[in-house]
C-alpha cells in the first residue's frame, strides 16, 4: 500500500470520525427528549397500530393505509420496529433517527468523494449537512423518521447509480431502481430524485460527453431513467390523492394561486437566508397569505439572477448549475405550489434540498480561493492551518447553534413556547400549548393561549377549545355559549357535538345529551369518543346493555382507550361479569398507568370480591 493511499484512508477515517463525534455531540441529549405533540401522537403515541409492533395485521396496514394523508408503508414499518425493539422509550425512538442521520451524513460524504475524487469538498458539504440548525427537526423529532428514512434511500440510491455509471449493467440498474423504490415508500419527496440523477450525469459524472456523439449519450441518459419517472409519477398520484382524501390539501378557494406562487418566489430566498444565519426557527411557520409586493418581485428576481450566473458559468464551474437546480428541483413538492397544510415553509423541508447549496459552497470555496491576491501562497503549511481553524471556528458556530435548537424539541412546552417566540400569530402552537395547559391543571395559562388562538382565527375549532377551558374553570354557560358558535359555524362538527353532549349530561340533561351524541355517531359511526360518550349517556340513564355495545364499539374502533376500558368495567360489574371487570379496568391502567379513576375502580371491586392481590 502506497503513502498516497494510506493517507487516503487515514482522512477518510478522521473525517468519518469528526462526523460521529459531532452528530453525537449535538444530537446526543436527545435520548432525554419526551414525544411532542405534534405529530408524534399521530405516528406513534396515539397510534394503536404502531404501539402493537410488528404483527402479520399491522404488516398488511402499514401497506394499504393512507393514514396521516400519506403513502409511506417502510416508514411505519420503522416505527412498528422501534416499538418491538424497545418498547415506548421515547429516548430510543429518538436516537433511531440520529442514527439514521449519521448514516446519511457518511453516505454523502462517501458517494461525493467517489463521485468528485476530491476529498475535501466533499468532507465540508457532508459536514453541513450533518451539523446544520435546519437539520434539527428531520432529526430531533421521531415523526420526522420519514426524513432520514428517505434520505437514507436516497443516499443508497445515489451510490449505487455512482457505481452502475462506473459499470453500466443490468444487476447494477435493477439496485438503483430497488433503493429508488424503498425509498419512496418511507416518504413521497424523493420522487424528484430522477432528476437529480440528471444532473449528477452532467456533473460530476461526466455522462453525456464520450467518444460517442454527445446527442446520443443524453438521449441514452435519459432513456435509462424512464422507469424511474414512471415510479415517480405513480408515487405522486398516490400522495395527491391520499392527501386529498385525508383533507390535507388546500384548495384554491382557500389560498388562491397567486397567493402560493409568491409564498413559492419568497420561501426559496427565505430558506437560503435561515441557511446563512440560522436564526428564529421554528417548528411552524404561519401562512401570511397576501406577501408584500416587493418581497415577490424581490425574491424572483433574486432567483433568476442566480440560475443566470449559474447557467454562464456552467462550462468553467458545472458544480454551480448542480447545485442550484438540485435546491430548486427538489424543493418543488413542498414550497407550496399544491398547498398541503397551513404552513408557510418548513425547516424539515430542506433535509435535502439544502444538499445542493453546500455543494455549491463546498465545490466552490477552491475556486473563490484562487481568485484571492497572492493565491501562490494556497499550497503553504501556514495557509492550510489557517483554512482549517476558520473552518473549525465556523463548524463549531453551527455546533453550537444546533445544540441550542436541539433542545427546544426536548418536550413540548419549550417547542411550543419557542415557537411563539420566535413567530408571530403562531395558531397551531398557542391552541397546542393552551391545551397542553389544561391538561396540566394549568388552567388561566391554558386559557389565555386559547384566548389568543381564538383572536388568530375564530373559528368552529377555537370555539371549541375555549368552551373546553371555560368548562374547566367552572364557567359552564360560557362555555356553552362557545360550543353553539362552534356548531353555529360548522353544523358537523363531531367533536363539538361531543363536547356539547358532555356539558349538557353534567346538568343533567340526558335527553338533549344523547341527541348531541346521537348526531356526532350519524356523522362519524367511526368515532370511538363518540360511542363513549353515548355509553356513558345511556348508562346514566340505566340502559346498561346498550351502554355496553357503545363501549365495546368504542374499544373496537380504538383498543388502546383507557377510558372506554374503565366505563366497560363498570357497566360489566354492574352486570355481575367480575373477571371481565378486573380485566378491563387491568388493561386500563396497562394503558395509563396514572389513572386514579381506574385504580380506584380496581381497588374497590377487588375489595368487593375478597380479592387481595
């Protein structure tokens, strides 16, 4: 082995090195982090099918279900692994996605070495890309799995094409396209990944200049990737219609084209603003709706300068164009242009778009370098120790920075509380937080952040929620009050019919309750609160068996209820099925062990029946 390759080897190693140690650096107190509620609920914590593992049942869901307005069966599968693997450790589920994030970050660095045959820019990309605060969400947040999921596909895909480039063959074809395909089932954003195939095909993989005609080898470059654009617009059909039955899509009535190409122009600038200076982020952005005028102008012409100066320079400085059009091809799915939710941008949307900005800041930092007066003096030992200490001044800035961010994801009062901070007419966090109160007992906070929600947007969903905290603080007729706007402003409303049923049974109004539980269950007969509520209704009214078919069906629809577990225990000791009763309120403490009702319940029928253990 020569001195030039140890060498080689021996960079490869420290630099791979420097990757783990400050992803683990950053990254590390995520094993003290709690779920969030945000999402999370959604993709685990509330998620009867993950919370079960892996099973035969939840193989065949996690393949057929468009649950949480998406198509990613191996990111479920993901999950379900965690679970099997380590239970509801919420440190573990964490870690799962740092691991996934150091992987990605040696993936890139090792498919841009090969690529390139250059060491170092490759290194400084990949080291952006594995410390950068933008990056904190992807990695910080377990439902983000999808995110390194993914990338972890794609960074798969992306060397294994480097190698069929190298020896086009069949065997080598077939593995692209089957890393291509596990990745778009962990998460629909890769679908723009044939077009970065593309460009790496221009650069740095010099595909269509050989001895050939260059004419033929771009037809033959595009040839090869038809399979891939076929997937890919399947894929997205799929995610369109999943999502617009999942009711995350917006229409244009609610924000018009206009309004979604100019939040497009100035969320690619903003983006590439938070990448420079890292600053005030956040979980949600809110949609401003009509952007000033300026800013859109601004923020295009912006755009088509850069892609100008790209497009010149693209023969003495390929990288430039790659890089570029890689940030603005794979951002096109979510700035916004099919508007899927109520946010304006998305940290966890440039996990890898931002991929094509440090190559351009990598790949060109040489280049700038040579334009420096007294550039003879590159090669010096002096000015190579001075390179690496500002490089290491600015990666430890970064460090630092994601850190920082880190730790906001570390429960979901402090996200929701930075959130609010740092971003004005937040809805999502002040409703959030202000329930996230309530539950606490902290009930003025709860409703002041309520309050605010309600001032944001005065809506069915606001309404509700203060209904919710005035109930809680003993004002009931305002809370009533609350609940009629709510169904006022949206007559099918389930949860509102719930919750005015629930208000009206604490007066003891069992007839008009019932009716508002009745209609909840003709709008959704698959609401288990909904069959909890009417059971609890009829058991007041002492309609035993039928409270008891509303139970089983509330448990049917959501095994994983605590409550619905407790009522059935005591409708069924009322019946005299003892076993079942000790076994339903069991199951409800398995679920939540801190359920005083339950354990109170379980205390007294064991005592009841002279059971002592």
């Amino acid at each position: 082995m020569n001195k030039e390759t140890l060498f080689s080897i021996r960079a490869d190693f420290l630099i791979c090195l420097f990757f783990v140690l400050g992803i683990l650096t950053v990254y590390w107190q995520v094993r003290h982090h709690e779920f969030v509620a945000f999402d999370d609920e959604v993709y685990l914590t509330q998620n009867s099918k993950v919370r079960a593992g892996l099973t035969p049942e939840n193989l065949v869901w996690a393949f057929t279900t468009g649950y949480a307005s998406n198509w990613h069966p191996l990111t479920w599968l993901s999950h379900m692994s965690d679970v099997q693997l380590y239970g509801m450790d919420p440190g573990r589920h964490h870690l799962t996605n740092v691991l996934f994030h150091m992987a990605n970050t040696l993936l890139l660095f090792f498919v841009l070495r090969r690529m390139t045959n250059n060491l170092w820019p490759g290194a400084i990309a990949a080291a952006l890309f594995a410390l950068h605060p933008l990056h904190a969400e992807s990695v910080a947040q377990v439902a983000e799995r999808k995110d390194v999921l993914s990338t972890l596909f794609w960074m798969l895909t992306l060397w294994a094409y480097v190698r069929y480039a190298e020896r086009p063959v069949l065997g080598r074809y077939l593995l692209v396209l089957v890393c291509f395909m596990l990745g778009l089932m962990a998460k629909p954003m890769v679908i723009t990944l044939p077009c970065v195939l593309i460009l790496l095909d221009y650069w740095p993989l010099n595909r269509f200049s050989s001895d050939t005609s260059g004419k033929n080898n771009l037809k033959n470059c595009l040839a090869e990737k038809i399979p891939f654009f076929i997937l890919s617009g399947v894929s997205g059909a799929v995610t369109f219609l999943v999502q617009q039955n999942g009711g995350a899509v917006r229409s244009l009535e609610t924000y018009p084209l206009h309004i979604r190409i100019g939040n497009a122009l100035v969320a690619y600038v903003k983006y590439i603003g938070k990448m420079i200076w890292p600053s005030d982020l956040s979980f949600f952005y809110p949609h401003e709706g009509i952007l000033p005028l300026w800013q859109i102008l601004g923020a295009g012409i912006l755009l088509l300068l850069v892609f100008l100066f790209v497009i010149r320079n693209i023969k003495q400085h390929p990288y430039l164009a790659a890089g570029w059009l890689w940030y603005m091809g794979t951002l096109v799915p979510v700035i916004g242009l099919v508007q899927v939710g109520s946010q304006s941008m998305a940290d966890r949307y440039t996990y890898i778009p931002l991929i094509g900005i440090f190559i351009m800041i990598a790949y060109g930092i040489p280049d700038l370098l040579t334009l420096w007066p007294g550039k003879e003096r590159l090669q010096t030992v002096s000015y190579k120790a001075g390179l690496a200490v500002v490089s290491t001044v600015l990666l430890s800035a970064l460090m630092a920075m994601t850190y920082t961010q880190v730790r906001y994801w570390r429960n979901s009062i402090t996200l929701l509380e930075h959130a609010i901070d740092v971003t004005k007419n937040n809805l999502p966090a002040h409703t959030n937080l202000g329930v996230l109160l309530l539950e606490q007992g902290k009930l003025k906070q709860g409703f002041r952040h309520l309050s605010e929600a309600l001032r944001i947007r005065p809506d069915a969903v606001r309404h509700r929620n203060m209904g919710i905290a005035l109930e809680k603080l003993g004002k009931s007729d305002q809370a009533k009050d609350h609940y009629t706007r709510a169904l006022r402003l949206n007559p099918n409303y389930v949860n509102a019919h719930i919750n005015m049923g629930l208000l009206l049974e604490s007066q003891g109004n069992l007839t008009q309750a019932i009716r508002h539980h009745a209609e909840a269950l003709r709008l959704d007969p698959g609401s288990a609160k909904a069959h909890h509520a009417m059971g609890v209704a009829l058991f007041r009214q002492g309609r035993t068996d039928k409270a008891i078919a509303h139970f089983q069906k509330a448990l049917q629809i959501n095994p994983d209820d605590p409550e619905s577990h407790n009522s059935l225990g005591v409708a069924l000791f009322q019946k005299g099925k003892n076993e079942e009763t000790v076994a339903h309120f069991k199951k409800a403490l398995q679920i939540k062990p801190d359920y005083a009702e339950a354990h109170d319940n379980l205390r007294k029928v064991k005592k009841k029946l002279g059971i002592n253990k």
